[in-house]
C-alpha cells in the first residue's frame, strides 16, 4: 500500500502540505551522497538538463510519480521514504526561498546551475504556467525588488496589483540573483554554471565538460537527446513585452553569463 503522503501530486499540495509549514525541503538529500542537484530559474531547460543526466548509464531512478521534480521534491524532504538505489540525479529548482538549504550538505554534492536568457524564460512563464506557479515564485523571491511604491499597493491588493508580466521578469531576476551568492560561497568544484542555449548549440562540446565535472564518463549518444526546438521561444515575444524584459532582466543575465564555466 502507498503511503498517505504520496497523494501529495501536486505543487498545490506541496506548498500548502510541506512548504508552507516551514519543512526543510533538502533534510534527506545527505541520505544520498555524490548526488547531483540540476537548479536554476525555471522554465530554464533544467528539466532537459536533469533528464539527461538520470538517463545516463550509472544512474540510479527514484522516480515514482509523473513529475520527477515532485518525486524529487518529496523525497528530499522527506515525506516519501526511499532507500539509496545508487547515485541520483535531482532536479532542485523548487527550492525558491529555501536555496539556503544549499550550504548545508556537502556530502559530495555537485550542482549544476542552467541560466538561460530572460526573454525565453518570460516567454514561457507567461505562456505555460498557469497563475499558481507564476505567483510563487514571484511571492517566494522577488518581493523585495518592487519599488515601494508597487509594495504598497501589492500589500494593499495583493499579487494581482502587479502586472503579470512584471511578475514574470521580476521571477527572473530574483531567481537569477541566488546564483550570485551560490558561486561566492561554494566552492567552484561544487558549483557549475551552465548556459542553456549554448548547450544546445554547443553540445558536443560542452557536454563532456558537464559530465567531467559530475564525474561521470560522457558518452557521444547522450547529445543525440538535445534537440533544438525550444530555441525559437524568445522569437515569440511582442515588442512591448521585448523592451520591458530587455529593461529589466538583461543586465542580470548578463552579469550571471559571467560565471559560466566554461567562458
């Protein structure tokens, strides 16, 4: 029989079961060591990214459910019970306000950080999330970048004062700014820096560098599971909706391009 906590097969659920009740969201993860944790602003390519790795030979799956990042979620916090299989790849962009949690376990842990440009990211924000998922990320990171007055009237309406698409660049950019104070503390061979678009692009050469650093023996079949489709998103945006994220998140993402691993 399944245990009760499995039927949390949501993100719904899990911010109002294990989130919002101040849960430490990485309890488990020492349980697993040498895991490789795939993070970054979502909607970044770090599911493909994440993916990739689990399929690599070696690996172990933990998987159970219909979203590995919710498997990994609740195992990592502990709500599902699992036993060590082997060396895992978990995807960890849920963390939000919790990225803390990070310096905590150094059990030979290796994380790889996606940034990809903002005007992809925005795009796919606000044309595949649902509200929900917007919000919190918007509540959980980036509160502190409203000017005052825009804080006034969020405490006063709430997250429906702010405009959807601001919502989504200041996503971005609170997300994006956690990389800054990862790269400072952890030390560089536990922290890499990838661009999502240059993988793409660059596959075959960036991908072995990817596996050299998780230790992992790269293998040419795996860069025939990178496909290009994705690429064309930011040539989807309004020219309104371009010149606000151009504004606001490019600075950002230009500052955090600097601590790609392999510039």
């Amino acid at each position: 029989m399944k245990s009760p906590r499995c039927r949390i097969t949501t993100w719904k659920k899990f911010s109002r079961e294990v989130r919002s009740r101040g849960y430490e969201l990485l309890t488990k993860l020492d349980n697993y060591p040498d895991s490789i944790l795939v993070t970054g602003c979502q909607r970044s390519g770090t599911t493909m990214i994440a993916k990739l790795i689990s399929q690599s030979d070696g690996m172990a799956n933990y998987r159970f459910g219909r979203d590995d990042e919710l498997d990994a979620a609740l195992i990592l916090s502990g709500f599902v019970p699992h036993n060590q299989r082997g060396r895992y790849c978990f995807q960890t962009t849920y963390l939000n306000e919790c990225v803390h949690e990070y310096f905590d376990h150094v059990n030979g842990h290796k994380i790889i950080w996606v940034l990809r440009n903002p005007f992809s990211v925005v795009y796919s924000m606000l044309n595949n999330w649902k509200n929900f998922a917007l919000n919190e990320l918007f509540e959980s990171c980036s509160i502190h970048l409203l000017n005052e007055k825009e804080k006034r009237f969020y405490y006063w309406v709430g997250v429906s004062g702010i405009r959807r698409l601001k919502r989504a660049c200041l996503a971005y950019n609170g997300k994006v700014s956690q990389l800054f104070d990862l790269a400072s503390v952890l030390k560089r061979e536990t922290i890499m820096v990838v661009e999502y678009n240059s993988v793409v692009n660059k596959k075959d050469d960036i991908l072995p560098l990817i596996y050299k650093f998780v230790d992992m023996p790269y293998k040419p079949k795996y860069a025939e599971m990178i496909h290009t489709r994705s690429l064309k998103k930011s040539n989807l945006i309004s020219k309104k909706e371009y010149a606000l994220i151009e504004k606001i998140c490019l600075p950002i993402y230009y500052e955090a391009k600097k601590l790609t691993s392999y510039m």
